[in-house]
C-alpha cells in the first residue's frame, strides 16, 4: 500500500523561509519534490557546479543553481497581510476547497 506525500505549498506559491542557512528569505516556489518533502524556492539555497561544454551549453563552466530544501523549512505567505501564515482548508458549497489563512481569515489564492 502506497502512502500519498502531500506537501503544504504548491508550484507558484510565495514562502518565507524560517529555518537553515537562508532563514528569513522569500521567494516563489519553483518546483516541489512530494516523494522526498522538498521544494526549490526561487533564491534560496543557491548551489554551483562545474559544466562540461554540452551542445546546449557549449561554453561550460561553472553554473548556479537552486538546490531543493525540506518542506518544513518553509512557511506560506498570505497575500493580504504578507506575512507568514498557516493555513485551513474550507469547502465552499460548490465542493471547491480553499485555502484560509489562520492570522487574517482570508483566502489564499491558488498560484
């Protein structure tokens, strides 16, 4: 039996990062991870890497790029208050599920 991973943010969403070495930075989540509880927020945890030449990249060197952080570093941003938040889910009479923050009750937009 498969256990779904289900992650609290999504591609799109704006983070605040609480915890590790970029604590206190922001950014838009680029790419999530769910089988290994990660995400690539946009800035944070920057990495290089030395590039052989490729014929994409026919100059090589050196690259950098967003290395994935675990989930639980991160915390969603509300829009209308921009500042970290946890979130409730509702369902709305239609079936539609909405994203509520818990600090202004407002609803969080989907990316």
């Amino acid at each position: 039996m498969s256990k779904r991973n289900k992650l609290h943010v999504r591609s799109g969403d704006q983070v605040h990062v609480i915890a590790g070495n970029y604590k206190g930075a922001r950014g838009q989540v680029l790419r999530a991870i769910p089988s290994k509880h990660q995400i690539v927020v946009e800035g944070v945890n920057m990495r290089k890497r030395h590039q052989a030449p490729t014929q994409a990249n026919p100059e090589g060197g050196i690259i950098t790029f967003e290395a994935p952080i675990h989930v639980s570093n991160v915390m969603l941003i509300d829009p209308s208050s921009d500042e970290p938040t946890r979130y409730r889910n509702r369902i709305d009479a239609d079936g539609t599920k909405e994203r509520i923050s818990t600090k202004s009750g407002n609803p969080i937009p989907r990316p």
